[in-house]
C-alpha cells in the first residue's frame, strides 16, 4: 500500500521535468558550480583583448533601438485612434440616450456666438435660428422636459436682442408653463429675462397667473426668486396681491375680496371679521418653513413678517425674534421692511440675542454702515446695547481705519451723527425717527433690558423738538453715548479726521453736518472738557483755511462755496470759541472784502449771535459796513430756513 503513492510522485515528478533536462539514467548534481576548476581564475591573455576591440561589426540589417523607435510611434498612434474611437462612441451613446443632444450641441455653439457684445444688430440677426419662436415651434416638447440648459441660454439672449412682435409670440407659447418655468433652476434665469421686457400688461397677466402658488413657491429656493422679481416690478395693487395670499386660505381663494383701502393686516382682519388665531396659524404654516430654509433674502418675506408680528401674541413674537437673531439678519437689512425687523429684533430681543446679533456683524460693519436701510439698525443699536465693550470691539473697531472716507458718506456718517447728537431731526427724517419708535404690539409695554428685566419705553421730545427715544436698557443713555464716544478712543479719531480733511467736510453736502457738530462739541458738551486741546486746533484748522487770500482763478473759496459758507456761519452762531478764533485769524481788519456775496452771510451771522462778548467782538468794524449799505443782515426767517 505505500509503494503505490511513491510511483505517483515519480510519475508527477516527470512531468514537471524542464525539457533540457536530463533523463533519470544521466546523473547530474544540482549544486554544480556555473564554471568549472578550469576557469575559476581565468589568465590574462592581451590577444583576446585585441580580438575583442578589434572585432569586426556583424552584418545586422538594423540596431535594436531603431526597430523600437519604430513601435514606439505606432503604438502612439494606436492611441491617438483608440482615444478617437472612445470618443465617437461616446457621442453614438449620447445620441442614442438624448433624443435632441445634436440640437443641443448646434444651440451652445450658436449661443456662444449670439453672446457675445462686440456683434453688430444686424450680424446678430442673420445667425441660423435666431427666431426664438421658430425655436420654440420645432422644439417645444424637448423644451418642456427642462433638460435643455442650452435652450434656455439661447432663448434669454433671443428675448434680450429680438423685437417686441417676437417677445410677444415667445411669452404666449410659455405661458401654460409658467409654474413650471419658475421652478426650475436654469429656466428661472429664462423668466426673469422675460418680466425685465414685459409690458404692463404681460406683467400683470403673468402675476395673476401666480395666484394660488405664491406661498408653494416662496418655498422653494428658485421659485422665491420668481416671486421676489414680480414682486419688485409690480406696482402697489399688484404687490398686494402677490401678499394678501400669504395671510389666509380665504384671500388664497379668492382674489377681489380686499381693496387697495385695506392695505393693512389689521385693516383686512376687521373688514373681513376673519378670526385672527386662523390667520396666526395660517401664517405661521407658511413662515415657519421659510425661515427654516434660510430664505430671508426677499422683501416680500421681510412685509409678511412685519405684517406677522403686528398681529402676534407674546410667544409667537418672541420666537420669530429668537429665529431671526444671528447672522442670517445681515441678510435681511438691505431692505425697509428688513431694516425694521432688525431694529425690532435689537429692540427686544434679550442680552443674548443681541450679543448673536452683533456677532454676525463681524466683517461687514462697514457696508452695512454704507448702506440706506442698513446704517439705521447701526443707528439703533448704538442707542440700544448696554454692552459698549462688545460694540466698541466689534462695530466701532470695523469703522476706525476708513473713518475720513465714512464721514463723506450720506448713509454712513448717520451713526457718528447718532452718537454726537442722538435723535436729531436735522439728521434723521421722518421715516427714521419712525422706525426707531416703532415697537410690537404684543411687546409694547415690555422693553427687556440686557439685564432681561422688564423696562417702560416712553417717548418724550426735548426743547429743540428732537424725540428722545428710551434705549430699553438700564444704562443712562449719556453713559452709553460717553463710552462709546469718548472711552473708547473714537471721539479723538473724529477730530483728528476732521483735522487732516477739513475743507473736503466743509465743502461737502454731508460731511459739513459731522465737522459741525465735532467742532461744537456734541450735544450735551460730551466731547467736553475731556477734548478741549483737540478742539481748540480743529477750530485753528478750519480758521487758517478761511484766512486764505481770495483768488480770482484758484477754487471757490471756502467762505464763499454754498456749503462752506452756512457750515461756519452756524458755527460762529452756536461756538463762541470758534467764532473768537476765526475772527482774530480771518476777519479781523477784512470784513469790506468779505461783505459781498454768501460770505456776507458769514459775517453777519456775528451781529446775529446771541453770545453778547462776540457781538461785542466784531461790532466796531461791521457797523459802518451796514451804515455805508455794504453789508446787510438776513431778515429771520431766511436765516431760519437757511440753517
């Protein structure tokens, strides 16, 4: 029995044998050194040397590397063809899986041509298929799958290039898809092209045929923006309409129920007698899932929610406020509406939410102060917050380094206006002053504190009519203005601004209103005695420029330009020092050149001061102006007007 296994590896054995190797009778030793005793230590012979070297060369047709240099190229070109082949097998592939894909392919390359700017009218008209309704007609259905990126390119620059006729014949065939269109991502850009040359009466067809999908579509992250640009072009009815449906199922319905006299929420309640829990509810169902997207860019979005907080009760209010606090405020504020939502949402909104307010101003300070609607929630919050060390590090921080440059801005210099003289309606119209009092109903009497204590808001207006808002903080609001102001080192930058660029602020429609009230002191004397010696230079500063000899072909003087003129008039008026300086630097032994023209008004505004010692300083040489008629003073009411 254990002999058969022994044959079976002999048997195997062979067949694994080398075909040079020997047969089982030849015996051969495996271990048998390459070379044998014989030329383990071959001698040295110089004519194998010679030999070698002086070998004559075979006879070969060609050397190795020429032969591979050879299949070197075919192989590349073998490649070249297989990338080639590749590449006509995926467009085969293409073609068979698209339907349209070559029309596609003829469409990109057309638009890429119709695009572009430096093309006359004419040339642009003579391209292949230029007819956006011939492009239409031949290819509606593949259009209507929405597949199509390079027809809705080409189709917005034919609507952008093309007559009004061919506009027309475009926006009847797309009208059934309208709701379609406004859904998707690339044909939304194909819509808006569309309303920016729509006339009034497309327009308003195609905002009627909205009705009853504004709120679906204020959902969607594209569709928003469809709305938002109808929104935008339509006039008040119109606008109305698009926002009536976000307030209740019934206005949803049914779209004559509310006349343009009821353009109020409260208004609309009342008229109707709808319950205004049902609308509450109605409203918070199509809020809620916008501001969980994020969707805050929209000025329609921003009146829906004002309009949402004026019926609001404690809770619903308090979480809106909760929701809105942060960074995605910043997003909101380019807008009216947006803008009182911040104001509001700093108003009474706690110590935390504030701080997350602010935080989410950090790095755009700047435009926000630049911007109209912006710098009002700027406004507000420097006469809100108690927390001035997060304010000066955060907002004041970010405006330092292009202070001269801010100054100069009308929307800008409103917050330094703010902080030198709080509330004042020279600086601050209307519409302003009405944002800051603005306040929610359900949280009216309940202005929380940094603290989270409950405070009274009051209103009351001062001698000069100026309407003293309470901040809703504990802190006294001079304190606040003094730390912000003086304690945090902006107070003695302003000067210094004010120093380095003072006849550009004087001569400057806005920039003369912040050097005067610098110059003054501020209200209230805040900058005083604190910044007496800085003062005291900015007023020898603006006096040195005023000095200046008049000249015939230089600019136009200071004392003469319009602004200039009514800013150092005012100056001499309400800054005894000021006045003093300027007239010992400028006036003093010159009043005869200065007594024609808007410097006129200049030197007589010291016979109209109420400060006895100037009066007293410049009378002796002005009365025998006025006696000779070289010099005449204003009647009231025109100085009156003119400051």
């Amino acid at each position: 029995m254990a002999a058969k296994p022994q044959k079976k590896n002999s048997e195997s054995n062979k067949r694994k044998r080398i075909p040079n190797q020997k047969s089982e009778g030849q015996t051969s030793n495996p271990k048998k050194p390459k070379f044998t005793s014989s030329n383990k230590n071959p001698k040295f012979n110089p004519s194998n040397v010679h030999n070698k070297v002086g070998k004559k060369p075979s006879d070969r047709p060609e050397k190795e590397y020429q032969k591979y240099s050879g299949k070197k190229d075919e192989v590349g070109d073998s490649k070249k063809l297989g990338r080639l082949r590749a590449k006509e097998l995926t467009e085969a592939r293409k073609k068979k899986r698209k339907k349209h894909y070559t029309l596609e392919q003829e469409l990109a390359l057309l638009w890429e041509k119709m695009r572009q700017r430096n093309i006359a009218k004419e040339d642009r008209s003579r391209f292949p298929k230029f007819d956006p309704l011939s492009l239409l007609s031949e290819n509606l259905k593949f259009l209507y799958s929405w597949k199509c990126i390079a027809c809705f390119l080409e189709l917005q620059t034919c609507i952008k290039h093309c007559t009004q006729d061919e506009r027309n014949a475009v926006f009847i065939e797309l009208r059934p898809h309208f709701i379609s269109l406004a859904s998707n991502t690339y044909a939304v850009h194909l819509v808006t092209k569309m309303l920016d040359h729509a006339p009034k009466e497309q327009l308003a067809e195609f905002i009627s045929s909205l009705h009853g999908h504004v709120a679906s579509l204020l959902r969607h992250m594209v569709g928003s923006l469809v709305i938002e640009h109808a929104y935008n072009l339509g006039n008040a009815s119109q606008k109305q309409a698009l926002l009536i449906e976000l307030f209740s199922p019934e206005l949803q319905l049914f779209k004559d129920l509310v006349t343009m006299k009821e353009t109020r929420l409260e208004d609309i309640i009342s008229k109707l007698k709808l319950q205004k829990s049902s609308v509450l509810r109605h409203m918070t169902s199509v809020l809620q899932p916008i501001l969980e997207k994020g969707i805050l860019d929209h000025s329609i979005v921003h009146r829906a929610l004002m309009e949402y907080l004026s019926i609001a009760d404690k809770s619903s209010a308090a979480e809106v406020i909760e929701q809105l606090s942060g960074s995605g405020l910043v997003r909101m504020i380019h807008t009216k509406d947006g803008s009182r939502l911040g104001m509001l949402c700093i108003k009474h909104g706690s110590a935390k939410e504030r701080k997350k307010i602010i935080k989410g101003m950090k790095g755009h300070v700047e435009k926000i102060a630049r911007d109209k609607y912006g710098s009002m929630v700027l406004v507000c919050l420097l006469s809100i917050v108690d927390d001035t060390k997060l304010v000066s590090k955060i907002i004041i921080r970010e405006l330092e380094p292009n202070l001269k440059e801010l100054l100069l801005d009308q929307s800008a210099r409103r917050l330094f206006l703010q902080l030198l003289h709080p509330d004042c309606a020279r600086y601050l119209g209307p519409d302003d002053l009405a944002s800051l009092s603005l306040s929610i109903p359900s949280l009216k009497n309940k202005g929380v504190s940094d603290d989270g204590e409950a405070v009274a808001e009051d209103k009351v207006s001062d001698a000069e009519g100026n309407i003293q808002l309470n901040e809703g903080g504990k802190k006294d609001a001079f304190k606040r203005r003094q730390e912000l102001l003086v304690n945090s080192g902006l107070a003695e930058k302003l000067i210094g601004a004010c120093s380095e660029s003072v006849e550009g602020l004087l001569r400057s429609k806005y920039g003369k209103e912040v050097i005067f009230e610098v110059a003054t002191g501020g209200a209230d004397g805040i900058l005083h005695p604190t910044l007496d010696e800085k003062l005291q230079d900015l007023h020898e500063a603006i006096a040195s420029i005023a000095a200046q000899p008049k000249l015939e072909e230089a600019e136009e003087h200071i004392l003469e330009q319009f602004h200039s003129s009514r800013a150092i008039r005012k100056l001499i008026l309400d800054c005894p020092p000021f006045a003093s300086t300027l007239w010992e630097k400028a006036f003093k032994g010159n009043c005869a050149i200065w007594a024609k023209g808007h410097s006129s008004k200049v030197i007589s505004a010291y016979l109209e001061t109420s400060n006895s010692g100037v009066r007293e300083l410049a009378k002796a040489e002005l009365q025998p102006l006025i006696e000779r008629g070289d010099l005449s003073l204003p009647k009231p009411n025109e100085s009156a007007k003119e400051e």
